[in-house]
C-alpha cells in the first residue's frame, strides 16, 4: 500500500501534526514557535517520523523532553518523562492516524504510581458509579468496593515503600448526587482504613535495631545511626499524615459514628508520638558518636591506628549509658558493642584478608602475614581490655546501673574471630618452621640418605598446605565452616609429617659420636620445630644418651685442662701473648662446656631436671670454677709482675751506647713491650687490668711515637758511623761531637716518664740529618774527584 502523504512534505501532514499536538499535552512548557521548530524538525527526526509513518517494521517512537527521537526502547530509561507512540496498524495515515496510535507516558513516575493513577481515576469512578451499582447487585458491589479499597490501599503503600516513604492510604469515596442513588455509607470505609493504618503504625512501631541482625547481616555503628534516622523520618512522616485534614475529618466522622475503633486508634496515635521522640533522641544522641564510628569504620590504610579510636568510642558509649534512656537498657547497649566488634573484624579484613595471607605465602613471605596477623589479634584484644576498663568505669561512676552483660555475648563474634586468626597464626608459624626443611644438610655416614627424607618430608609438607590454600573461600571468613574441615585435615597431615622429622632427628642423633656434632644437628632445626608437641617428646627419649656423651665431653675437657694448664696450646691464636693465650684457651674449653648445656636447655628445659643431669651438672660446675679460678689466678699474677717491674723499666734511659761498637739503640725494654701487647689483648677479652696498666697502656701510643723516632736517629746515626773511612772521622769530628753532646742527655738524663722527649727527639733528628747530610755530600765530592782523577792517567 503506498501511503497517501508520500507526495506531500512530512512536517505539514496529518500525521506529523498528530505527533505534536501529543508532544504539546506532554510536554507543556514546550510551546508552539520557531524554537520547537528548530529542536524538532532535524533531519534525523524526519527520517524516524518517515520510518514510523510508512514503514511495517517500524512500531515505536520514543519522545524524549529533548526532541531527539528514538525508533526503539533504550535499555534503561532516562529518568526524565518521555513519551511513547505505539502503532496498531502497518501504516499510518490521516486517515486511521487518531485510532491507530496510542500514547504512553515513560519514565517520570514509575509503572506503580501510574497504575495507581489510572485506579484512581479511571477503576475508582467506575466502580462507585451508582449506575453501575444497579447492574451490579448489592452483594457484588460491596464485594468490589472492598476489593477496590484493599487495592487502592495496597497499591498507596506499594508506591510509597518504592520511594522509601511511609504513605497510609486514604480511602476513596466518590459522591455522586444526581437523583440515582445516595452516596454509599463511608463508615465501613473509613474503618477498614483504620485497621490499613494500624496495621502500617505497628509495623514501623516495631522496628528495633535487631532486625539488622537479621538474615545473617553483621551491622555496624553506622547501620545503628541510619536506622534511627530512617525510623525516626518514618514516624514524622506518619506523624504529620495523622495530623491531616483529611485524616482528621476521617476520624472526626469516627468518633461521630461512635465507632469502636477510636479510642484505640487514638492511643496507638501516642504511641507514635512517644516513639517519635525516642527516635529524634537517639538520632540527637547517636549523632554525637558519629565521628568516633567514622574513625572506626573509615580507617583503611593503618589499621594500628585502631587503637587511638577506642578510648573515644567507649567514652561515647558511656555518655549513652549515663544520659539515654533507651541505651540505659544492658540489651540495647549490647547491639551496638556487638557493632563496634563487627567494624572491627571488619577493619582487619581490610588489612590482611585470605586472598592476601596466601599471596604472601607463595611469595615466600609468610613472616609478613603473620606480622600482620598478629597485629590484627593484638589491635582486638586491645579493645577487648579497653572494653573491661569501660565497664569498671561504669561500675565506680554508675553504681547503680552497671553492666551486668558477660564479656562471652558482646565477644562472640570477635572472639570467633581471634580464634579463626590463631589458627591461620599456628598454620603460618608450621609453614615457616617445615620451609626451612628444604635446606637442611645433615652429615655423618648417613647423612644423604636422612637429608633426602628431610627433604621429602618438605614436599609432602607442601601438597598438604594445598588443602587450605586451593580452598574456594576465605579463611578469615568465620561464617564458612568448611574451614574447620580443611584445618583439620591439614593438622592430621601435619602430625604425621611432625613424626617422621622426630624418626629422622632420632636416627641423625644415633649416628652422631661427638656432643658437638649432635648439637649441631639440632642447630640445623629451626627451635621451634624442635617444640613442637610430637617432635619433643620423641627427642625426649633421646635425653639420656645426650646427657651421657655430654658427661664424657666434660672428663675430656678436665683431663686436658689439667694436662695442659701449665702449657697452654697455641695452635688456635700463636699471635698471642703467654698470658691472654692462657686465657683464651681457658675461655675456649668454658665455651666447650657451656655451648652443648645451653642448646640442650633450649631443646627442653626439663632435660637439665632429669635424676641423671645432677652428676653432670656438678661436673660442669666444679669444671667451671676450675676454669675461673685458673683465669683469675693467670690475672693476678700477671697484675703483680707489673707492678713490680713496669716502673723500674720505664725509669730506664732512652737510649743506650754499645761499649764495643759505640752504636746508638733505643732503650724500651722487651718486658715493656709485652706487657702492653698483654694488656691490649686482655682488654679485648674484657678483663679488667689494674689501674698502673691500664694508664700506662694509655700511653702506649706516645710510646710508639717515641720509640719510632729514636730508632730513626739510632739507624741513620750509626750507618753514617759505618760509612765513614778512618781518615774522614777527623774532618767531620766537629759535627760528631755536637751530636753526641746532644744525644749524651738521652743516654745519661732522659727516660720514658721525663718531660722533654719530644724536644729532645727532634734536636736528636735535625742534628742527626744534618750529619747525614754532610757525610752524603762528602762522599759525593771524593766520587767526583775520582772520576776526574781517573780521567788523567791517560798517555799524553
């Protein structure tokens, strides 16, 4: 069929004036003029209107307040009214335009208020119509006005929870006085909406915090405050609707009737009022624990800083005990503890999670999770004694009131929590003791084969880990209880590995002879492997022989301490001096003994309680104080040497002349240079030295200083003494005896306490140079004159 209007232009036809006089009744602030011209007549308009107009498949336009029209339904609808012309026929013409096309409003009101609308404007009327009501009957149309109402009703408080709004319906009663019939008697009406009403008052009445417990929620302080607000803004709501015109004149016409239903209507109208106020006073109240809860809920990149929150919080909590009376109640105040917990875990899920506990794992930083971890339990376990202090607080400044409440219900959550943490903590701790197994070399004669099961043990360590972590929920969330499963799973796996490092450890120890090697072994363990409940008390069937071979390692010890006291071995330390050498090799046969005693505490604390560790134990004390005797004694002989000898030596000159040679040498005693070598290294090995020492080691610098210069004149003076013939001593005899007369005050007058050296050193050096120089220069000239000598016993 080709259209009529093909021919014509499209913006003057029939049809398109159609779709603006829709547009105009839509859209009223649009107005007939150049300007709706210029935003509907574009060129992509015009082909949308041709396609609707003339084309079959085309069976929508959408009218948006724009103008810019749409051949399809978007797949969300703007919020703003648009409007829909939806085709019957194939095409359209002026002709069949006006019943062909209908119109719907879109997107301004939702589907619910534009079906209550069109009930109330257009079911309504048709219902309360008296004509109808003829050809109705009377029983069919009190059973439609009743389903009308309960309709109307439903449809009012459908809309209004929509919109978040508490609505109460009022009931719609159509007077027609036109000589039909008189208008219906509203009194049942009006009573059934009573009921509609009571039925919505109560249902806001009994809202109480717990219903955000409900369905499994964890609310939080937040959740608290946005309850009261949201009852609070219900019941004004109501509130204002009761004091209404028309629900007045309802009433009004109630009471006129003298209806059953007033009286308690009325005292459910207090009822409102009353809970009206306890709203506005907990939102009054809560809203001043508002920026402490924000603190509590909003801190996401420290959460140690938790701690800083909770003695603010709890002081709020107490003003809400002190000075409200619905948080006075013990049962009120436990929701909101049970919020602040529930923030909490809230808070430590934010810091470390599952997911991010067994990423550190795998990237072999299983120190970091637990770090973390144990950050977490230590923040909540600070509440939790910030808690207790808040309740004694309460008890010394509200004797009368006080918080009877056990710690185990407001805890539950928390505690459930910290529990859920222990045990990622203890699975965290396992993983990093058996990790270190993978590196574990032992020796001896079956040391290969015992590191290979070492290492095996390890792997098999691994898969059982996968357990838990290929596990398809989150380990810190305590409401999955497959957890408790996998964990279990994974600690039998773990037993059965803890006893096969136990064999291997007992087996390792056999094949060890020395108490050394077999402390070693132990040494490669992590400790606290070695402790745990399995592996210990295998080990500690292994005690008596550690102590046996330990008590062999002490006669050892004694046998030569006393064989070599007199001659100590300088095979470890020949650098030393006689007295620190003894002292060392004291020292080390005292760390033979200590060392194994030690890792064996370490290893069990009970081991050195044992019946057959008090023998031992009174060898090792007796060897000891042999040991400390002997270096005390080495000490004080040492001491008294010095003090006897050090201040003669020291009184000696600085220099001395060789009778024969007539040679110069410096005059430091060979016992004064030892002592301070023995003092240097006794001071090394912490040894207190007597006072006289330690001051004359303080000069030990100075010392060197002097005895370097001296050497330095003694050197340079008697290898001019060498260089020089017989017959040259005469011509330089002045200069030598100027430097005698000098040093002939280090020789005769100076020694190593006199004032002066310093002066005397460097007369000593200039003279001594100037020399030098001299005879250098002497030796010089008779070369040359050598040479031009040699040069003459050439023929003429």
């Amino acid at each position: 069929m080709v259209n009529e209007e093909t021919k014509t232009d499209i913006w003057g036809s029939e049809c398109t004036q159609y779709v603006v006089s829709q547009i105009l009744v839509t859209f009223p602030k649009h107005i007939p003029g150049n300007k709706f011209d210029k935003s509907f007549r574009t060129e992509p308009n015009r082909n949308i209107l041709e396609k609707f107009f003339r084309e079959q498949d085309v069976k929508l336009i959408l009218i948006p307040e724009t103008l810019k029209l749409a051949d399809s339904m978007p797949s969300k609808l703007p919020r703003t009214k648009c409007l829909a012309l939806l085709k019957t026929a194939d095409f359209l013409s002026k002709s069949n335009i006006y019943h062909s096309v209908f119109s719907i409003e879109l997107g301004c009101n939702s589907p619910f208020d534009q079906l209550e609308i069109l009930s109330k404007s257009v079911f309504a009327p048709i219902i309360q119509n008296p004509m109808n009501q003829r050809r109705f009957g009377d029983v069919t149309y009190r059973e439609l006005n009743e389903s009308l109402h309960s309709f109307l009703s439903s449809m009012t408080i459908l809309c209004g929870e929509v919109k978040g709004e508490t609505v109460l319906p009022l009931p719609v009663i159509e007077d027609y006085d036109n000589g039909l019939k008189k208008t219906q008697n509203p009194i049942p009406v009006y009573e059934s909406s009573i009921l509609t009403w009571t039925k919505q008052i109560n249902n806001i009445l009994k809202r109480d915090p717990d219903i955000l417990f409900q369905n499994g929620l964890h609310p939080t302080p937040d959740n608290e405050l946005l309850f009261w607000k949201a009852k609070a803004t219900s019941l004004a709501s109501v509130y204002e609707q009761l004091q209404s015109e028309e629900i007045c004149r309802i009433l009004y016409s109630l009471d006129q009737a003298n209806s059953t239903y007033c009286l308690p209507f009325a005292e459910i109208c207090k009822d409102v009022r009353s809970a009206l106020m306890e709203a506005s006073e907990n939102v009054a109240l809560l809203s001043t624990c508002e920026d402490c809860f924000g603190n509590l809920i909003n801190v996401y990149s420290n959460v140690s800083k938790l701690k800083t929150v909770f003695r603010p919080i709890l002081h709020a909590i107490f003003l809400l005990w002190t000075n409200s009376n619905y948080y006075s109640k013990e049962f009120r105040m436990l929701n909101l503890l049970k919020e602040i917990c529930n923030s909490l875990i809230e808070q430590s899920l934010h810091h470390i999670s599952g997911e991010q506990i067994f990423a550190l794992v795998d990237n072999d930083e299983a120190s970091s999770a637990l770090k973390d971890l144990e950050i977490v339990t230590t923040i909540c376990n600070n509440f939790k004694q910030a808690y207790c202090d808040f309740k004694d607080r309460v008890s010394n400044q509200c004797p009368g009131n006080p918080i009877k409440v056990q710690n185990t219900i407001v805890f539950h959550r928390l505690d459930c929590f910290l529990d859920r943490c222990r045990d990622i903590i203890h699975m965290l701790k396992t993983h990093i003791q058996f990790t270190k197994l993978s590196k574990v070399e032992i020796g001896s004669t079956k040391g290969k084969f015992l590191t290979e099961s070492v290492h095996r043990i390890h792997d098999d360590f691994e898969k059982s880990c996968t357990l838990i972590q290929n596990a398809e929920f989150d380990v810190l969330n305590i409401e999955e209880e497959d957890f408790d499963r996998c964990y279990e799973k994974y600690r039998k796996s773990v037993k059965d590995l803890e006893r096969r490092v136990a064999s291997v450890i007992c087996i390792s120890l056999d094949d060890c002879a020395t108490i050394h090697s077999k402390v070693r072994l132990l040494d490669s363990f992590d400790v606290n492997l070695l402790d745990r409940m399995i592996i210990k008390d295998e080990l500690e069937s292994k005690h008596a022989d550690l102590i046996k071979v330990y008590c062999d390692e002490l006669r050892s010890i004694k046998e030569c301490f006393l064989s070599n006291k007199d001659n100590p071995p300088q095979n470890h330390c020949k650098n030393l001096p006689s007295v620190a050498n003894s002292i060392a090799w004291c020292r080390g046969l005292a760390h033979r003994i200590q060392t194994p005693l030690t890792k064996l505490s370490h290893l069990d604390k009970n081991i050195v309680l044992r019946e057959d560790a008090i023998e031992m134990k009174r060898m090792q004390s007796q060897l000891l104080c042999l040991l400390e005797q002997y270096e005390t004694e080495k000490v004080t002989e040492w001491s008294y040497n010095i003090e006897s000898t050090c201040d003669q030596k020291l009184h000696l000159n600085l220099l001395q002349r060789c009778n024969d040679t007539k040679e110069l040498s410096t005059n430091f005693d060979a016992t004064l240079v030892c002592f301070l070598r023995e003092t240097k290294y006794l001071l090394l090995l912490g040894i207190d030295v007597p006072n006289t020492a330690l001051r004359i080691y303080q000069s030990s610098d100075k010392f060197r200083g002097w005895i370097g210069n001296l050497d330095l004149v003694s050197d340079v003076y008697n290898a001019v003494m060498r260089k020089l013939l017989p017959v040259e001593k005469p011509l330089l005899t002045p200069f030598i005896d100027k430097f005698d007369d000098v040093v002939k005050v280090g020789i005769h007058d100076l020694n190593w306490c006199s004032e002066g050296v310093d002066e005397f050193i460097a007369s000593c050096v200039q003279h001594v140079e100037n020399l030098q120089t001299i005879v250098n220069m002497m030796k010089d000239n008779v070369a040359t004159i050598k040479i031009i000598v040699s040069g003459w016993n050439v023929p003429m």
